[in-house]
C-alpha cells in the first residue's frame, strides 16, 4: 500500500507539472502572438 500511495504520488506531481509546463508554453504563444502582431 505504500509503494502504491508514493507512486500515486509521483504520477500526480508529474501531471501537475506537465499542467503548469503546457499553460506556461500557451502563455508564451501568446506573447510572442502579441510581439508579432505589433
């Protein structure tokens, strides 16, 4: 049960930081979005 819990943990940490890169990454499309419109 343990072992379960830790990587239960660890695929939830990597999903939330796979979240936080792809919303970072749109961020940045955006900016450059806007950068290459003016």
């Amino acid at each position: 049960m343990d072992v379960v819990d830790k990587v239960i943990q660890m695929h939830k940490s990597r999903l939330y930081q796979l979240n936080a890169f792809f919303s970072l990454s749109e961020d940045v499309m955006a900016i450059i979005g806007v950068i290459i419109k003016t």
